[in-house]
C-alpha cells in the first residue's frame, strides 16, 4: 500500500514538475512581433520627462509614483473660465501628446485643459502598461482631478475619449463631488464586431504563462488588421494580462444620482465603434442634464477641429455663467 502512495506521489510531483517547467519555458520564450514600435522603458520615460520642456505638471502619487500632465494654456484669462479646467483621459496605445487636436482648440476657447499621462504611459512613472491593480489604477485617476482641483480649479471637466470613457466612468464612480461634468468621446460597451481575430491557442499559453511567472512582462500585444502603428515611441503597444483584465467595461456605470452635465459624442466614420451603439451608452446614462452629438468626418482616432468647435460651445453654454 505504501509503495503504490509513494507511486502516485512521484508520478503526481513529475506532473507538476513538468507542468512548471513547460510553463516557464513558455513565459519565456521569444514572441514574433507584428508591431515595429518597441515603446520605451520607465527609465528612458523619466529622461525624456525631465528633459521636456513644454507646459506640463507633474505630481506625485500616494504610492510614490511621478504622474504626468501635459498642458495646454488659454492664450488669454477669460474671468468667467479661469476657474474651469478640462483634464483628458487618453485612449488606448496613447499618450497626452496626439491629444493636442483636443488641447489645442478647447484652450484657444478659453479654458484650461490637462492631458494625463496614465500610470506605466507616455511620460509618466510606471512599468509599460501595467497596473499593480485596479483600486490603484482608480486611485491614480481620483487623484489627478484632486491635484487640479488643488492648482485652484473649482470645477474640473473629464474630457474621455475611448478607453479614457471607461477611465472618465471610474473616476467619477470614485470621487463624484471633485468632478462638474463629463465629455465622453468615442466609447461604448460593445464595439464593431470582427475587429480583432481569435488569440490562437498556443499565444494564449504563453501569455497566460506569462502572467503567473513574470506578471510585470507585457506579453500581449495590441495589433488589428489595418491599424495604424505609431513610430512614436511613447505609444505602447504591449499590455500585462493583469492590465487588460483588471477593469470589466461592461460592467461599469455612472452613479444614479450623479447630477452633472454629460455630453457623449461619436465619429460618423468611427472604425471602432457604431453610431447606434454609443447611443445604447447614451441611453443608459442618468439624468437629464445630458447630450448626443456625432462628428462629422471624425474617425475614431482623427477627430477634425470643427467638433472641438463644438465641444467649445457646448463648454461655453453649460459652464460660463
């Protein structure tokens, strides 16, 4: 009887001893790269960030990290708009900076806006997209409408734009009084379908590897057919598992009793999302303090000036007394 236990112990213990070699040798092993762009390590980031020279803020976290904000000033103080503030949530494989075609036209109407450079982004602190986890990812986003809040803006408008709406939702779910209202671009809870491609069985391995022996790694890759890639290094193509799957978009809706002006806007020519779709977003936002429009010749990622005209409008008529 002792003889077979020791049997079946062995054979088990050689099973798992297999199982978890084969995994790290998967974890491991070399990926072929569809994308050109190898991004940027936090170290290159903190260079660049130190020698960077345009308008910008920089705070720090309540875990130590140096956040990013880039800034776009109004080139004269309109006294009714010197207290208002617009801070973007980028979209992503982004950074603050394509969002100068937003920055840009909002502050030649006036207002102060700030692009934030997510934690493991662009220039901000952090390993390449990644997260320690969601409470933290929330917390970095509560956190930078406080900082604003605390530059002497009192009202502070989130301006999100595709996976920046989901980020704009978090934020508002989190710290609702910090925040006077909402501009949600180009995002909804179910997108075009056969944009991206089944994950072959064997890539999935390796990256589900990958997130049990080096969590920190970037082992998925952001790739669909007829996607614009960046040279820019500071857009990141590669994501941690923990990252992708920390937050479920489907899941996420704005409090019931939030009572402040929302506007909710999509491209005619939007790639990634249909019309009719971020109308079902729309539909299911309370309140009645809230607006539709869609862009004209915008797509999901070029948005032309004339809809920033508008949003500028649509800041003017809410906001300025």
């Amino acid at each position: 009887m002792k003889k077979i236990i020791k049997r079946v112990l062995y054979t088990l213990f050689f099973i798992v001893a297999a199982i978890f070699i084969f995994g790290l040798i998967l974890a491991y092993l070399p990926t072929h790269s569809r994308i050109k762009n190898k991004g940027i390590t936090p170290a290159e980031a903190a260079v660049l960030r130190q020698k960077y020279t345009g308008p910008h803020n920089l705070f720090t976290t309540t875990d130590g990290v140096t956040l990013f904000l880039r800034r776009w000033n109004p080139t004269s103080i309109d006294p009714a708009k010197k207290d208002i503030a617009v801070l973007i949530f980028h979209g992503f494989t982004a950074y603050s900076g394509p969002y100068s075609m937003a920055g840009i036209p909002i502050s030649a109407g006036g207002y102060t806006v700030f692009g934030l450079d997510y934690r493991g982004h662009g220039l901000s602190d952090g390993n390449r997209g990644d997260s320690p986890g969601k409470d933290r990812w929330i917390a970095d986003l509560a956190e930078s409408v406080k900082y604003i809040k605390g530059l002497g803006f009192s009202k502070v408008i989130i301006l999100g734009h595709s996976l920046g709406v989901a980020m704009a939702i978090c934020a508002a779910d989190t710290v609702p009084k910090e925040i006077s209202g909402l501009i949600l671009l180009s995002g909804a809870y179910e997108g075009r379908k056969g944009l991206s491609k089944p994950v072959p069985f064997f890539q999935q391995a390796k990256i589900l590897a990958s997130s049990i022996f080096r969590p920190k790694y970037p082992a998925v890759e952001y790739y669909r057919d007829g996607m614009n890639v960046s040279k820019d290094t500071l857009f990141n193509f590669r994501y941690t598992l923990r990252f992708l799957t920390m937050i479920d978009v489907k899941k996420l809706r704005l409090p019931k009793n939030l009572n402040i002006p929302v506007l909710v806007g999509v491209g005619d020519k939007d790639e990634l999302f249909e019309v009719d779709k971020v109308k079902d977003f729309y539909n299911l936002i309370p309140g009645n303090k809230k607006e539709f429009f869609v862009m004209k010749n915008a797509t999901h990622a070029k948005i032309p000036i004339e809809s920033w005209e508008e949003i500028v409008a649509w800041l003017d008529k809410t906001f300025k007394p």
